[in-house]
C-alpha cells in the first residue's frame, strides 16, 4: 500500500526513540498498534457491509428481471390463447361474408315477379 522498505522503518523506530525516549516508546508503539489494528477492522466491517450491500443489490436486480420474464412470459401465453380463437373468427368470417354477396348478386340478377 505504502512501499515502506526497512530502512524507513528503521529511520522512523531511531526517530521514535530519540523523540519519545526508552521509558515511553513501549506504551507508545503498543497504543498505536491497537488504533492501527482498530482502524483495519472498522474498514473490514465497512468493506464487508458495503460487498454484502452490493451482492443484495444484485440478487434484487436479478430476481426483479426474472419477475419481468415470467410477466412477459405470461403476456405471450395470454396473447396465444387470445389469438386462437380471434384466428379462427377471421377465417371463418370471409367465407360468410362471401356467401352474402354471391346471393345479393343473384337476386339482382333475377327479374322481379308480380
């Protein structure tokens, strides 16, 4: 993360020592060890919380796209059996209309009797 090589360290525990003396560079390397190590569990938990986040926002999207599918899916067998039926009306329709105009063609064809 820092590419901090041993000799910076060194440099850094020299400097400690000198500005902080033997009697207090113990309690003051312990006291920042433990900020050092509660500050990388509290971006753990914030990591973990932000991936779980995340990963139920995927599962939602996911189940709200598979919820349009089924309704789309619902529509197409809907609208099959909704044209079934209107299909067989409009074949059937011509074939009436048809028969119609042949008869009113013959009647005007035929005289009228008195």
């Amino acid at each position: 993360m820092f590419d901090i090589g041993f000799t910076e360290l060194l440099l850094i525990g020299v400097v400690a020592l000198l500005v902080l003396g033997p009697d207090r560079l113990p309690g003051a390397v312990r006291t920042a060890g433990l900020w050092i190590g509660r500050i990388k569990r509290s971006f753990s938990a914030i990591k973990a919380e932000v991936e779980r986040e995340i990963g139920a926002d995927e599962i939602r999207r996911q189940l709200h796209n598979e919820q349009i599918l089924d309704l789309e899916r619902e529509m197409k067998a809907m609208k099959k059996t909704l044209d079934a039926p209107l299909s067989s009306i409009t074949e059937s329709k011509p074939a009436s209309d048809a028969a119609p105009a042949a008869d009113s063609s013959t009647a005007q064809d035929k005289p009228l009797q008195p």
